[in-house]
C-alpha cells in the first residue's frame, strides 16, 4: 500500500460523529457508531479504501491496528487492539471494536472513556492516519446503568420503536451482513438462514457497506426487510443469468410481503436474460424503496432493472435502468417490465422513481443510437406510475398485447433514433397519459392499437400545451 496516496472514509451506521484530518497527501473523514453489549463493549466502524484518484483499493484481507489516546498527539494510549485479517470488497470494510486482539486498557469499555478526550488512531497495513477527536456517543459507554431499555414499561410508545428502529415497522430480529465483524458474510447465508418469518415474526437483515457478490440467488423472503446503507454504498452483485426471463436470471428475487431498501442491487450477466429485481405474484405489500436496480451485462438479449411476472408489487424512490443487451430493434434493455400470463392485469405501483433502458450508461437525455432501450416495456399489464422520470433510447413504453399502464405527473422521453417512438401499442390496449411532460422528435406512436389517452400534457421542450386526445392519431401532438 502506497502510504503517500491512501484515502480512508469511514462510513457511519447508527449513531454518528464526523471527524475530518489531513496530513500530507493523505486524509481521513470518519464517522462511527457505539454499540452497548455490556462488557465488554464494542464500537461499529465502517469505511472506505481508495488510492489518491479514488480507485478502491483492491479486494483482500488487510491487517489493521486501532488505538485510543488521551491527546491529539503524545499522551498515553488508554486501549488498542489489532485485526490482523479486515476483509476489503470494493473498497469497503466493517469492523467491530472490541472484538480484536487486544494488548492495551483490555477490554474497551466504560473505562476507556473516563476521561475527558479521547482521540482514535487508525492503522491500515502500515499506514497509520492523523489522531481524530472522538465525540459524544463513545462516551455513552459510561452510562453503565443505562442498560437495554424495557419497552414494556412505557406507555404511548410510537410504533416501530419497540425495536430499536425508526422506520414504522417492529422487527422481532436483526440479522447482520457485514464483510467483518457482522453475522454473516453472505446476503443469501443471511436470508437463508431464515426459516420461520411471518407476520408476528419479523426479520431484519442489516447489510453493511460493500460490494457483496452473490453466485446463488438472493431471496427476500415475507416478512423480511433487506436494508443496506444507502444505494452504492451497499452493492448486492451477480452474473446471474439463463435462457427465461425467471428468478434463475435475477440477482435478487422479491416475494410477497417482503421489502427492499438503501442499496444497489447489480446483474452483469451476459446469456440471453440479465435481470436485477425480479418478483412474481406479489401484492403492492412488497415494497422496493430507495434502491438502484441495474442490468448492466455485455450481451444478450433482455435486460431488466426489474422484472415483475403477475405481480403487483409497490416502487419507491428508486432507480432502474438496464442495458448492453445487443441487436437493434431486436434485444431489450428496459428499466422496468412487466408481464402477464395468467389472467388479470397486474397494477404494479411507482412513485417517484427514475425507469431508464438503452446504451450502458445513467444518461438522462435519451440519446441512444443503439435502439434497444425501453423505459417501460408491458404486457397484459397495468402499472400506475406517478411523479417518475420514465426515458427509453428504442421506446418510452412500449404496450403488448393488452393492458392500460396509467401515467400522471411524471416525464416520458425517447431518443432521436430514427426508428424510436414514444409510444408503441400492439393490440387493443390503452396508455393513459395526465398532466406530465412529453418529449419525442417526430416519432410519437407507431402499432396497430390505437388507445393512447392524453389529458393536460405539455412539451418539455417549450413548455407548450399538447393535444388532449383519446386516440393515437389526436392525443398528445
């Protein structure tokens, strides 16, 4: 490791501080969380490697050294302890403080902190970064009388704080997903290992930062909540792929009652079908939120950020794109897809969310001259999609067979391409379009069908008002 050109960011996951140093060409911003085990106690500490240039430092074990003194500089060293095997994924790693190999102020507790400062000092393989003045959560370690609070005792307690977590739902277990120092290493060992979830016995599996790659399919089960810590920080990666759009093509597979959220979900195969997201007969009880699903393999032919079969599962907040699947007006790249082969219409519900298809980029502008991206591509489906950036370099949506997607207050984009159109229907399905930005050069519509609704729609060029309508031929010019 070159010690004149290592970064270290050191990422929070509960309750934080931020601590900021340089030294030469060196810097580090650090933020940590304490965590109250009785004693001894430990410290979460999560972070980021990169070179000068911000390249993450290359995958493998890294000796570590963490030491606590009572000064900025000289003074006593009050606590240390090495971690001679830290496993680094992209660049992330995660640690546990106390729970190393410890050969000063043995063991880190209440103790540790009974000064009045005290300042931590990291070591990566050799390299050893400036002091940094730790804040007040450490110091909650003195609190040894504060023990786990009973619920039980209090009245008016908020919903979803019985748990320990803010996020309106009460999990009767936490599973942690860390590269070190977590219950598992693995995000499907971790959801794999559990058997008995349900509506009165919830599960939360915490992943922590890194790129997490997964050879065997990712199955998020009912009643089980899959967090990270926050879309690229928590990646969930595979090559998975097959001849059929199915979950043998996805990375993650999202069943019924069960929830998504903070993390990149990643497909980079390259057979015929790559598929990020995948989830089949699910009500909008099963919930993606906040998440960047992309299927960004080389080759093949259909490549979805999510692919949704008979489902009508609810998306939030999030990002799906997909592409480098191959062969113009023929290969599939689209950030969202839907289909049914039963009966019915599956009424998947977005919100809020960015669904892109085309060349292998996050381009927004739809500048796609390989003609294969959609933003949405739908058969016998009806998704009810609102304030969300809908952008496809081959088609915006494209409509097979029947179904009547709902679009409202969200923008519908498609490249210049000289065979890219808007809209494309193929049977006696509709696409209802209301009060939302529209954006093609010349190709609207092409297909058999007909039933394409606009109703106070606008360009997004000028701004200027476009045609209501209730047929392809008047509506949205």
């Amino acid at each position: 490791m070159n010690k004149r050109s290592v970064t270290l960011i050191i990422l929070a996951v509960v309750f934080c501080f931020s601590l900021v140093a340089a030294n030469g060409g060196r810097k580090l911003l650090a933020n940590t969380a304490a965590v109250s085990s009785g004693a001894p106690s430990i410290i979460s500490y999560q972070g980021f490697l990169a070179d000068s240039g911000g390249t993450p430092m290359s995958d493998g074990s890294y000796s570590m050294s963490f030491a606590i003194y009572d000064a900025a500089s000289g003074g006593t060293k009050v606590w240390e302890e090495t971690q001679s095997s830290v496993a680094v994924g992209g660049g992330y790693f995660s640690v546990l403080l106390g729970n190393g190999s410890c050969t000063t102020g043995c063991p880190l507790g209440a103790s540790t902190f009974s000064g009045t400062s005290r300042y931590l000092q990291v070591t990566v393989d050799g390299t050893t970064f400036p002091r940094q003045n730790l804040a007040s959560v450490p110091f909650a370690l003195q609190a040894e009388e504060a023990k786990t609070m009973d619920w039980s005792g209090l009245t008016a307690v908020p919903a979803g704080f019985a748990d320990g977590t803010d996020d309106g739902a009460t999990y009767d277990h936490v599973v942690t997903v860390a590269k070190s120092g977590g219950d598992y290493t693995s995000v499907v060992s971790a959801l794999n290992s559990i058997t008995d979830s349900s509506s009165t016995n919830r599960y939360l599996v915490r992943v922590m930062p890194g790129v997490y790659t997964e050879s065997s399919l990712v199955t998020v089960k009912s009643y089980v909540h899959l967090r990270g810590a926050g879309p690229n920080a928590t990646v969930i990666t595979s090559s998975r792929s097959s001849s059929t759009p199915s979950n043998a093509s996805a990375t993650v597979d999202l069943l019924d009652n069960g929830r998504i959220s903070d993390l990149t979900v990643r497909n980079t195969g390259t057979s015929t079908y790559g598929i990020a997201l995948y989830s089949a007969e699910t009500s909008r009880d099963a919930v993606v939120d906040n998440v960047v699903a992309e299927a960004i393999g080389t080759g093949g032919t259909g490549h979805y950020g999510a692919y949704w079969n008979d489902a009508e599962a609810t998306i939030r907040n999030s990002t799906l794109f997909a592409g480098g699947a191959v062969g113009f007006g023929t290969a599939v790249n689209a950030g969202f897809g839907s289909v049914n082969i039963s009966a019915g219409f599956p009424q998947a519900l977005i919100e809020n969310s960015k669904l892109i298809g085309g060349s292998n980029n996050f381009a927004e502008n739809c500048n796609d001259p390989t003609g294969t991206g959609f933003g949405m591509q739908l058969s016998n489906s009806s998704p009810f999609v609102r304030y969300t950036y809908i952008c496809g370099g081959y088609r915006g949506i494209g409509l097979y067979t029947n179904g009547n997607p709902q679009i409202q207050s969200s923008s519908v984009k498609v490249s210049s391409t000289s065979q890219a159109f808007l809209f494309e229907i193929t049977a006696s399905g509709s696409i209802s379009v209301a009060d939302s930005g529209i954006s093609y050069l010349g190709n609207k519509f092409t297909g058999a069908g007909t039933g394409l609704r606009c109703v106070g729609n606008f360009n997004l060029g000028t701004w200027a008002a476009l045609s209501d309508g209730t047929t392809a031929a008047a509506a949205c010019n």
